[in-house]
C-alpha cells in the first residue's frame, strides 16, 4: 500500500508529501519527483487546483489568488455561505462579490464563470433575479431596516432562477442597527442556495455578531498595470479625453485603489485641486498666519475659484422637470404644482451666492480632502505625492495630519460650516 507521503494526485499524477488543508479546502504540499520527468524545483508549493481553468472572473482585474480560492472552495462544496470581503477602498471587492454570481451559477466554466453565455451576460448587466446589490442611500449614507428586510423577504423564496442566489451588501459597515439586526438572523439560519458577499473598508466597524458568522476575506490593492488598464475602460466608457499625465499622477497617487483612480484621472478639476492640496499643505505648516490672512490670501482664493467650479451636487442637465417648476408633495400625498415667483430685483451678490452654496462646498471639500488624503499616504509610503505639495518634516506630523483630514471628511458627513470645519482642521494640524 502506498504511504500517504506518497500520495499521487489522481488528475495530474503528482506526487505530494503530506497535505495541508486551509480553510478553503485548498491542499498545498511540497511536491515530490515524478516518474519519468524532470524534477520539480526544490521548495515550490503546488496547490490542488486545475492549471487548465481560467484564472480570474468574468470582468475582473487583479485579486487572482482570492479568486482562485473561491472557485475552488465552491467546487469542493466548502464555500460559506456569508463571505466578509475587506480591504481598501476601490480595489474591487464589490466587482468580485458581483461577479461570484457567474461563478457559482454558470454551466460552461463551474466556479469561475464565462462572461460570454446568457446567465453570465445577465448577472453582469445586473438584470438576474438572483443578484441583489444593496447599498447605502439617504442623506446618512446607511443601509436602512427597510432595505434589509426586503433582503430577508426575497431570500425567503430564493433562488428564482438559478442554482445560487448571490446578496451583495456594498459598504456594510454602513448598516443601521436594525438593519444589522434583521440580516443577522437571515445569516445565521441560511436557505440553501443563498449566498451572502458584505463588503466593508472597514472592517472595525463591522458588527462583531456578524463578524464571527462569516468567512473573512482578505483583499490587497491592485497593481499598476490593472489600474491603468481600469482607468482607460473607464474612461473610454464615458467618452472622456485622455490626458497622460493626469491619467499617471492619478495612478501614482491611487496606492492600488481603481475607484480613487478613476475619480483622479476623469475629474476635470484636478490640476486645480492639486493646486488646492498644495496651499493647504503649506498652510498646515505655517500656522495661522496663513490660515487666518483672509480672502485676499491665496490658498481662500484658491478655495473659492473651486467652490465656484464644483457642479452643483444632484444637478442633472436635461432634466424632464420643466425650468421653474417646483413639485409639492401635500400631506394626503398629491402632487401640487406651482410656479416659482421670479424675483423682481436681482441682487449684485446672486452670482457669488451661487457660486458658494453650501452643497457646493461641501462637495469640493471632498475632493480636495480625498486628494490630500492620498498626497499624504503616498508621502508615508516615501513615495513623491502631489506635485508642489508639501511634505510634513517628520513622520509623527505625517500621521498627525492623516489623522487630520481623516477628522475632517468625518465632519463633512455632520453638514457643518465648511469654511469653520477647514480652518479648524488646519489649525489642529499646524505646529
């Protein structure tokens, strides 16, 4: 009888030393000599998988050894049934989560998926009923009781039409409590056919509960070459020109994350911004003098061509609401109609309350604070950031302004006074 150190796989006539098994059900030995063949390089690890298969998702980039993972702990029958994808934001794990639904459900490529077959093309357009994408909405950003409970509902007579049926909860860590709560219990007492994917950046924010029901899986940032190929689809997409030095400033600058890359390279304000990030930069090391000079200064001149700049946050050209018309919704819930009275004076400061609104302000505070926040990790990796941007002389005053603007687009979720909200953060930064 053979010993089981000498075990030879069956399918590729391998011989293994003793396997290791992980918790995906994926064995790894060291591989022992075949007969009759050159000898395996010393030292190499084989993992029990199938070389001939494809090695990604259907339109998925980067992430193949998380990939690989779950096509084979579903082929084995040892994929759980609630996966926790964390990692940093924009790398893809919601494509992933999406895209496991063609793994799971297509009959040409089991486990991975083709991308081109009727199941595959309907998962990936997001019109297959056994796909629900969950996310956060409303002015806080949460994933509400409602939404969750219509999860609960659907999953009750699920799977509709294929073999599993695929809940993808974007952003997680945005669940209201209660919303948390409903799902928690669904999670716990699962129906066959039913897959859950919750995807988080932020893992510490997780409720433990639902931590502890889940296999947590683990993603890294994507590569340079991912990311440029990523960021030319996108923009290709919506038809935008490609400039080639914002599109490498905005990969530089990315730190492996296509979503932060994208927004960089498509944002037509960015050489502003970086212009932005750079007088804020140089304020947080000057102190009040800069911070306090006034509008005539340059970095709040700087602010305010911005704030002019930005679009208007929910502006949609072209909308079919006739100009002028304003929707009342009275308290039996009809529809009222009226005409907004045209102001009969038109005051000299209209264009520059306009130009300032505070949904306005709001919104290029977040670009700006998302670029300064990627100048200074850049920074912290010992890598050039911005272009013009200052760099904090020591690495404690690095983390401390991370920190900073970590607090201030934590600020701008409270709708506070933006201008009082920088000059504050600014101010905590400064020496």
């Amino acid at each position: 009888m053979t010993p089981p150190s000498r075990r030879r796989e069956a399918r590729g006539g391998v011989a293994l030393g003793r396997l290791r098994r992980d918790p995906w059900g994926t064995a790894t030995a060291l591989p022992g000599p075949r007969r009759g063949s050159r000898s395996v390089e010393p030292g190499g690890l084989l993992a029990c998988v199938d070389v001939e298969r494809p090695q990604r998702f259907p339109g998925v980039r980067g992430h193949v050894a998380v990939q690989a993972r779950l096509a084979r702990a579903h082929l084995r029958g040892r994929l759980h049934h609630a996966l926790m994808f964390t990692g940093p934001e924009g790398v893809g794990k919601a494509t992933v989560g999406r895209a496991l639904a063609c793994a799971l459900n297509c009959a040409v490529e089991p486990g991975w998926g083709c991308g081109k077959c009727a199941t595959c093309q309907r998962f990936l357009a997001g019109r297959h009923p056994d796909l629900q994408v969950v996310e956060p909405s409303g002015k806080g950003r949460l994933i509400t009781a409602a939404a969750a409970e219509d999860v609960v509902l659907r999953c009750l007579h699920a799977p509709y039409e294929a073999a599993a049926h695929v809940v993808v909860l974007d952003d997680a860590h945005r669940l209201h409590e209660a919303a948390a709560n409903k799902l928690l219990k669904a999670i716990e007492e699962p129906r066959a056919g039913v897959q859950f994917v919750l995807v988080t950046d932020n893992l510490e924010a997780m409720l433990p509960t639902l931590i502890s029901r889940s296999t947590v899986v683990e993603f890294g940032g994507l590569d340079e070459a991912d990311l440029v190929a990523i960021v030319d689809q996108a923009l290709a997409d919506t038809n935008a020109p490609v400039d080639p030095a914002q599109r490498q400033l905005a990969v530089q600058l990315a730190g492996g994350s296509a979503g932060a890359a994208v927004r960089v390279a498509s944002d037509r304000q960015t050489e502003a911004l970086c212009r932005l990030v750079a007088a804020l930069s140089a304020a947080a090391e000057a102190g009040p003098s800069q911070i306090f000079a006034g509008m005539a200064a340059p970095l709040w001149k700087l602010w305010s061509e911005t704030v002019a700049d930005t679009p208007e946050p929910g502006a949609e050209p072209g909308g079919a609401e006739e100009p002028g018309l304003v929707v009342i919704r009275g308290k039996a819930g009809r529809k009222k109609s009226a005409r907004k009275k045209k102001a009969g004076k038109k005051k000299a400061t209209k264009g520059k309350a306009a130009a300032e609104t505070p949904a306005k302000q709001r919104a290029a505070a977040a670009r700006v604070s998302e670029l300064w926040l990627l100048h200074l990790r850049e920074c912290l990796r010992g890598r050039a950031g911005v272009p013009g941007a200052a760099v904090p002389g020591t690495r404690d005053r690095l983390i401390r302004q991370i920190r900073g603007v970590s607090e201030f687009q934590s600020r701008l979720r409270r709708n506070p006074n933006v201008r009082l909200a920088l000059e504050q953060t600014l101010l905590e930064m400064s020496p």
